[in-house]
C-alpha cells in the first residue's frame, strides 16, 4: 500500500517538474552556455574588439552581438569572431557604433540605465529578466531574446516612456520556434 502511494506521488512530482512544452532542452541550454562562453572567449583573445562592451546572448545556436562600440570596423570585426566560433548557426549583430563618450556622460547613462531598467521591472507584460539594457549618450539599447513581439514592442514603449531617454534601439529579438 505504502508502495502505491509513493509511485503516485513520484508520478505527481515528475508531471509538475517538467514542463509540458519546454522552450529548450537540457541541451539546448549546455550547447548555447558553451557557445556563448566560447564567443566572449574569442572576442576577449581578439586584439581588435573590445569584449567589455560587448554583450553576447546565445538562443538554440543563434548568437546576439549587442552593446556599443567606437567604430563600425570594431562592430563588423566581432561579427566575423563570433561566425567563427563553433556551434554558432547564426549572428545577429546588433552593436550600435557610438563615439566615447565624458566621465560625466558615463555616469549619466549608468542612472538612466538603473531608470530604464527599473520601468521594465514595473511594467506589465514585460519579462525584465530577459532584457539587457545599455546606454550611451542617452540613447539605450534593449537586447537579448523576448517571448514575442508584444513584449519586445511594450519594453521599447515603456523604455522611450523613461525621463531622459533620447532615443531607444529596439534590437530585441523574438525567440524563434
């Protein structure tokens, strides 16, 4: 009897732990951790990117180059380094090109950065946790992979919504199936 009671509650335990439609696989997420650590690995070992200002998200092998950089030679330079690693399907390379900027610019768009991503938190609708933000010069970009268009268009409203803001690069991208 004792026996029947624990395989009916194992049973109930394995039905709640797993999801019925599971974005990614267990493999999934290895395959795109280690894609997406061997991407920042080979940005860092090249000499002509920065990698501290490049954010790298991988989703089911599709890499998303985003943050900002001085020039466009830099931009294309870590597009070619991340088609190159191993495991990469596809590169979305979506940095913005935008010139240095003051220490008192930088501090600026650290707060905006914190406002923007406080709005995002507040909003309805929006998952926040799968958004970076970055700012510079007062233009923020929101990047990363979103559940679907609606949230990408809500986080660019609530985003441009934000004292401060001049502009918002939108390159969020939805997940694909």
């Amino acid at each position: 009897m004792k026996r029947r009671i624990l395989a009916a509650l194992a049973a109930v335990a394995v039905a709640f732990a797993l999801p019925v439609h599971a974005e990614k696989s267990a493999g999934d997420v290895v395959d795109d951790s280690t894609v997406n650590a061997s991407v920042k690995a080979a940005l860092f070992d090249n000499k002509n990117t920065h990698s501290m200002q490049i954010n790298v998200e991988t989703y089911k092998g599709i890499v998303q180059l985003s943050g900002f950089v001085a020039t466009q030679a830099e931009k294309d330079e870590a597009g070619k380094v991340a088609n190159g690693v191993s495991g990469v399907k596809e590169v979305r390379n979506s940095i913005g090109v935008h010139e240095d900027t003051s220490m008192g610019t930088k501090l600026d768009d650290t707060m905006l950065t914190s406002k923007v991503k406080a709005a995002l938190i507040d909003a309805d609708k929006v998952k926040s946790g799968q958004i970076n933000v970055e700012s510079k010069g007062g233009i923020v970009q929101l990047s990363g992979f979103v559940t679907g268009q609606g949230m990408k268009d809500r986080a660019g409203k609530v985003a441009a919504g934000v004292s401060g803001v001049k502009r918002v690069d939108n390159v969020l991208i939805v997940k694909p199936e």
